[in-house]
C-alpha cells in the first residue's frame, strides 16, 4: 500500500512559483491506492511532446472522502485558483480512477473551474468492486488451492512442469499468500474510509447528487470541454487480472491465455493418456501413466474453478460477462465496468476498444495518444 498524501506548504510554495495566473496548465491526479508517481512516466513523456506547457501532479489522501480529496488538489494547486472564479483557468484537470471523481467534486463545490476536465478509467457511477472486494478475495484463495494441488502432485510425480505451468505456479502462490491475515484486512477495506467506501458504492446519496439533473448542467456550464478515456481491455485478459495486479508476477496477467492452455493438456491426456510420449520400455510407464491421468484430472478441476471464479468475478466488478469460444470476456477494466467511466451532459467519452487494464491506464500509448490529441486540438493548440 501507497502512504497517504497530503497537500504541504511546500508544495503549495513550489506551485505558486512555477505557475503564473495565465500559464497554460495540466494537471494529473491519481487514484485509489496511489500517489503521484503513478504518472512520472506519463508526465514525462507529455513533457517532452508539449515543453510549452506545465505538467503537475499533486498529491490527495486517497483514503479520504471525496470533499477532502477535492480539497487537497485545491491545496495543492492553489495558485491556478487563486480570485474570483468568474471564468475558466488555462487549466486541463486530468483524473485516472477516483482522481476523476475528486475533480469533478471539486468543479461541483466551485473549488476549481478548468477550461478541460478528464476523467480516465474513473468510476464515475460508482464502483461496485467497493461492495464486493472481500468475497472476490476469498473466490481467488479458493481457486488458488485448487490450483496449486496439481502443481504439487506434477512435481511429486518428477514430470516436467512446462513455462506457463510456471505461470500459472506464480499465479496460484500469490493467491494462496492473500490468506495472510493482515493483507486480508488491508485488502478487504482496500484502506479507505467508511465515508468513501459508501461513497463509492453505486446509488449512494453522493452519486445521486453528484447526477443530479442540476449537478450535471452547471458542471458542463462551468468546464467548456469535458472528456471521459472509458477503457475495454482485450477480451482474452482474465478479468480480475488488474484488480489484484500490484505485488503479484507479471506472469499473472495472461493467465486466462495459460488456463485454455492448461484445459486443452489436461483434457488431451484424460481423454487419451496412453499418448504421452513416455517411451513403453521404462519399468515405471504404466505407474506414470496412472498419475498423469489423476494429476490431469485435478488441472482439469483447477482450470474449470478458476473459469467459473471469472465469469463470477466479471459479475462482482460490476461487467457483463461474456463468452468468446471457451474464454471469458468481461466488459470491464478490472476494476471499474464500462458502462460506470463516460460522462454525460454532452461529454466526449471515447472508448479505447482492447485498451489498457486499470492499473496500467497512466503508463499507457493508447491513454497518452488521446490525451495529446485533446491537448494540441481543442485545448491548448501548440504554438506556431
């Protein structure tokens, strides 16, 4: 877990001197469980495209309320502000995840007014992974020890275990670790308060006010140009692979492509396991044959749970789940549904079909290709 961060005089002072009342500004929030750095690479990058303009990434409590969140960019960046908001700031406010909520509160409480707002990948209806965090966590534990059982007897039996065998073994570990009992309750909460959590939660008094017919019209009123990057990750990624992404292996990430893998072997030597390829002559053939067929069985067992613990997760997270051929899809982010990252109102919402996973929206080709096309259009066009 990110520590917490809060807005300091000193960054407020370092605001203040490097940006003036008309310099032309972007800023870039960050979401739950994160902090600034998640857009240093990002940052970067636009930097180099635009040294015209100035980048920043200030820091909110990511825990906090909305109004506390909203609070500390205003903190944070107070010298874009500063007087009478009467008209829009050479300002492109930029929101990954719940750093999109928080600015639109801000908008909402007359805290901030930007010429640009932009959520990316943001639960702006809610997200409903808040509610079903903790059953998702004990699905994964479940699934990991029915995985990690055939790996066992695959070593036992001496056989030799192939690369995404190994994928799938790093998969199961990391799963297994969640039972220990403080990441459980760090992860169960995901650190946030109560007041955020209810906040988050689709339907909560919140969104129902942050939606309001009035809310909606004043904020499209206030920020002439609104935008909403909604992202759809390739089918053929497993779609919890994101919400449990930080401080697992990479292998992870295409584990839906090794468990067809896994399925196919498995079913291959349980339907037919005298075509091993073990050569006839060894004394032990029959032995191992026998326990390629039972240890099949139980990679069958794993890879049918950790389907079905998919298309339920799919479910948990708020997407519709769907089938291609024997694979789950899930119309989803891993972590925040489709249809809960547009903006109404006459927004621009623009959806990254086999975009990037959630966690990785930041760093992304595809999320900083349409931020710079926003950014030189109609934005803040480069200079002659």
């Amino acid at each position: 877990m990110m520590p917490r961060l809060r807005s300091t005089c000193l960054t407020v002072m370092m605001v203040a001197s490097a940006v003036g009342a008309q310099s032309r500004t972007v800023t870039l929030s960050h979401g739950l469980n994160s902090s600034p750095d998640t857009w240093a690479s990002m940052r970067s990058t636009l930097t180099a495209f635009r040294p015209d303009l100035i980048f920043l990434s200030p820091g909110t409590g990511w825990g906090d309320s909305y109004g506390q969140q909203a609070n500390d960019y205003r903190n944070a960046t107070s010298a874009l502000w500063a007087g009478p908001l009467t008209a829009p700031r050479p300002v492109m406010a930029i929101g990954h995840s719940n750093g999109g909520v928080l600015l639109r509160e801000a908008i909402r409480q007359g805290l901030i007014r930007p010429t640009a707002l932009m959520t990316v990948g943001s639960p702006n209806t809610g997200a409903p992974l808040i509610v079903t965090w903790p059953s998702v966590l004990q699905q994964a534990v479940t699934v990991g020890d029915r995985l990690w059982d055939p790996l066992w007897y695959y070593w036992v039996g001496g056989d030799h275990c192939p690369m995404w065998c190994y994928s799938i073994a790093n998969a199961a570990i990391w799963l297994l670790s969640v039972e220990d009992g403080i990441r459980i309750q760090v992860l169960s909460s995901l650190g946030v308060s109560p007041e955020l959590q209810g906040q988050m939660t689709p339907g909560s008094s919140f969104h129902q006010e942050l939606h309001a017919a009035g809310a909606v019209s004043n904020e499209a009123s206030q920020v002439p140009l609104r935008y909403a990057i909604v992202s759809s990750p390739d089918v053929f990624e497993h779609p919890l692979a994101q919400a449990v992404n930080t401080g697992q292996p990479a292998s992870f990430a295409p584990l839906i492509e090794d468990l067809e893998a896994l399925y196919l072997y498995a079913y291959n030597y349980y339907a037919n396991y005298s075509g091993t390829g073990y050569d006839p002559n060894d004394p032990n053939y029959w032995t191992r044959i026998m326990n390629l067929r039972s240890n099949a069985r139980r990679w069958l067992d794993g890879a049918l749970a950790a389907d079905g613990w998919a298309f339920a997760t799919c479910t948990s997270v708020g997407g519709a789940p769907y089938r291609v051929g024997s694979l789950t899809g899930c119309q989803s982010d891993g972590i925040v549904p489709v249809s809960r990252q547009g903006l109404g109102g006459g927004a621009q919402n623009v959806t990254l079909f086999v975009g990037p996973g959630h966690i990785k929206q930041t760093a992304s080709d595809q999320v900083r290709s349409q931020i710079l096309g926003t950014i030189n259009g109609p934005v803040f066009p480069p200079p002659l």
